[in-house]
C-alpha cells in the first residue's frame, strides 16, 4: 500500500509537484509499505560558523545549531544585534560555508549559491534602468522562459503586489515601499524553493510595514507554498507573519516557539490573550 506523509505544518498538502523522499517503513506484521515523505525544505545539522579577527583571535558567530523547516513553513528569526542571525542565513544561501556541520535546502547539500534559494536583502537590489515589469522578468529570462510565459507570470504578480499601474515605471519613480514590493515579486517570479529575507523591511513606517506584511502574506500563499526564513528585530511583524519563530543568542537556537494564532493575521490584529501569552514569553528569552 503507498501513501503519503505529508510534513506541512498543517498537514494538509495538496500539491501534487512537491518534493518528496520514498521510504520503506516496517510494518508489525512483518510487511513493508512504500511510504513518501516529504524532504525538509531547510535542514540545518551542528553547524558552526568562526571568523578570525585581524588581532588572530577565533570568534564564534554561531554554535552547533540544528533545526529543521519543512516545506511552505515560514521562519521568523529573531534576537540581539552581533548574534549570529544574518550568519545563519548566509551560510542557508550558500553566500559563506560554515565551520562545521552541514546544511541542506530539499535534500541537497549547500556549498554555493543556487536558483532553489531566492534572497531578499535590507536593500532592494533592482536595476535602475529596467521597468517595474522588466525588473520582475529578468529571472524568468534568464532561465530561458517564452515570452508569452513571462508576460503572464509579471502580470498576475504585479496584480497581487497592487502596481499593475506602474508596470512601464522606472525604480527611481517608486517609493521605498513599492520598490520592496517588486523586489520581494521579482524573487517570486523565480519560484524558489526557499526564499531567504535579511531584515527586509528594515526603515519602513508603520503604515507602509502593515501593507507589505499583506503583500508579502498574499504572494506566500499564493499557489504552493513557498519556505521562508527570514530575520527580523520586530517581534510584532514576526509574530505577524510566522509558523514558527527562532531566537538566536550568543550563536545558539535559544528558543522554537511555535505560532498557533489563527490566519489571516495582519499587523494590526496581533492583539488578545494568546498573542500576549507568546509576546511574553519572547521578552522574557530576550531578558536571559
């Protein structure tokens, strides 16, 4: 008998092009049964992270940490500047090796940069001399994507993102708001299997942050699910946006709180007993 297990958070996949991983399982009465499970998408095993200083002195960035994300689970990771964060997700995007340990995105091991990873930086890198469409299409071109394709991914992402009015825009006509917008679309376009975000939304006033949240929310959810593991300082927008939420301190995973509050959630709504309860408990790590 074959079946499938599915890993998502809520257990309810419904894909039928995910990725997933064959294994035989025993059974009690002696048989076996092909069971297909799905591979996690981010697996992080003992890794390490050390810079050495000019002075020659060895500075741990970060310290045996192993976690698993699972596909279409969205990560936030928070804790204290200098703490290993940014690291963490450098070595996931293959920008840095670690130390030790290993780290593997849909069961391949990480030793570069790769189209399954799509990264979302502190500042929007478009090309300033592409459109708001162009710019959004570029990766689609460059694996070699028709037209006719890439004319209706753009178009149905500047539709979710709300610039279907400035597709022919330049960036330098944008705010920073709408620039993160088809920043973050542009990654999108590519449907990586993980999209990785360094403090994105850093700088941005509360009122634009809660539209980004809601753009950010609509794209993940649009279609299969996508991983996200993104760093963040805000406890608000990660309890906005997470599944789960790490703590980083001193290199280490000092907490993996889980986030059970309903969805959709928007930033204004992080509100009642529940929501407090996690709030606390996060103040309270951060306090140690």
């Amino acid at each position: 008998m074959r079946g499938r297990v599915c890993r998502c958070p809520d257990r309810t996949c419904r894909s039928l092009d995910c990725e997933v991983e064959r294994m035989t399982v025993e059974i009690g009465s002696g048989y076996t049964a092909g069971v297909e499970v799905r591979l996690p998408a981010i697996e992080v095993a003992n890794v390490s992270k050390q810079f050495r200083l000019e002075s020659g002195e060895v500075v741990n960035s970060v310290n045996s940490v192993s976690f698993r994300v699972e596909p279409g689970e969205f990560i936030c990771v928070i804790g204290p500047s200098g703490h290993g964060k940014s690291t963490l997700l450098n070595m996931i995007a293959g920008f840095i090796p670690p130390t030790d340990g290993t780290i593997t995105v849909g069961g391949t091991p990480v030793t570069k940069p790769g189209p399954d990873r799509g990264v979302v930086f502190q500042r929007d890198t478009l090309f300033l001399w592409k459109t708001v469409a162009q710019n959004i299409e570029f990766g689609l071109s460059a694996r070699g994507v028709p037209k006719s394709e890439r004319k209706v991914i753009v178009a149905e992402l500047l539709k979710i993102i709300g610039l279907e009015k400035f597709a022919n825009a330049w960036p330098k006509q944008l705010s920073g708001g709408m620039r993160r917008r088809v920043a973050i679309a542009a990654v999108f376009a590519n449907k990586p299997e993980v999209l990785l975000m360094d403090e994105p939304f850093v700088g941005i006033d509360y009122l634009r942050l809660a539209q980004l949240h809601e753009v950010l929310l609509d794209l993940w959810q649009e279609g299969e699910k996508r991983a996200v593991f993104m760093v963040t300082h805000d406890i608000d927008e990660a309890l906005t946006l997470a599944d789960r939420i790490f703590v980083i301190k001193h290199g280490s995973l000092a907490l993996d709180m889980r986030v059970d509050l309903p969805r959709p959630r928007r930033t204004d709504a992080i509100t009642g007993p529940a929501a407090n309860q996690l709030r606390r408990q996060l103040l309270e790590e951060f306090s140690r």
